[in-house]
C-alpha cells in the first residue's frame, strides 16, 4: 500500500508540471508517436486506486470509473455519471480458460503471474466483441476473470489496468 501512495503522489506531481503553458510560437512541433506517447500517460496519470473489498489486490482505473460490488460479490466497472457498466469482474475458485484459437489468446502476466487475456468473437458476426481476463490469485485457490466489450476499450483498457496491478 505505501508504494501504491507513493506512486500516486508522484503521479500528482508530475501531473502538476504538465499544466504549464508553452507560447505558440515556440512550441515544437510534435509528430503522430509522441502526441500519442503524451495522450497515453495523462490516461496513466488520470487514474484512481481500486481495491478488492475482499482479496485486497488493488490496480489503477480511470478516473469517472468506479466498482461497485453486486449482491453476489461481483465487481462492475461503472461510470459514475451514467452507471453505463464498462466491465464486470468475477472472483471465484478455478474459472477455466476458454478454448479459442491461439491467435486470439494472449499470455500475460499480471504482477508476476502468468494469465491469459481473451479476444473473443460475437458469434453472429465473426468479429472481436469482448476480452476477458482470466488468472489465477497468487497462494490462493481463487481465479479473477474480468470480462470487458472492446467498445469500452477507451473507457477500461484491461491491458493497461494489468500494468498496474498488485497483488499485495
């Protein structure tokens, strides 16, 4: 927890110094690859902590985005002004992989631990509609399986919320 506080008060701070205005006629001009590299790390940079209630992995989410636990214990990803769901975690003993082509299946690690992130295909049309998450706890009988629609992908990008993960 204090490497994640730490991490968020530098993220302030460096966040703090990317105010700063550059007068027009000096600004250099920036090409496609750096004016993406500069959009990817505001997104980092605009985050907020989330926590499992129970299993107390934490991992950052965008900020506008919160979890809200369900009767069942699951966990959806909501935009706090809409209550649109952007994802919807699961955490429950041995949730098994899912047979897909291996070029749709992709072999992560999520803070050291092997996992698989899944590029599944709607049926009707053939096309990627949704990645799901799937590894195992550390020391724990427990599987996480997040399950999000590609179209949400600029609102809860799983391959980014990975980066940020910890186990604790």
């Amino acid at each position: 927890m204090k490497k994640l506080i730490v991490l968020a008060a530098a993220v302030v701070l460096l966040g703090a110094g990317c105010a700063q205005q550059v007068p027009q006629a000096e600004a250099p001009e920036k090409d496609t690859a750096e004016v993406s590299d500069i959009k990817e790390k505001q997104q980092v940079m605009v985050a907020n902590v989330f926590e499992h209630p129970k299993f107390k992995f934490t991992f950052l989410i965008p900020l506008g985005v919160e979890g809200k636990e369900d009767a069942q214990g699951n966990i959806n990803f909501v935009d706090v002004l809409s209550d649109e769901v952007f994802a919807t975690m699961v955490v429950q003993p041995g949730i098994p992989g899912i047979a897909l082509a291996p070029n749709k299946v992709e072999k992560i690690k999520v803070d050291g631990e092997p996992g698989h992130l899944y590029h599944d295909t709607d049926a009707k049309t053939g096309k990627i509609a949704i990645d799901k998450l799937i590894v195992d706890m550390p020391k724990s009988i427990q599987t996480v399986f997040i399950s999000q629609p590609v179209a949400n992908a600029a609102k809860f990008d799983i391959k980014e919320i990975v980066k940020t993960w910890n186990w604790k």
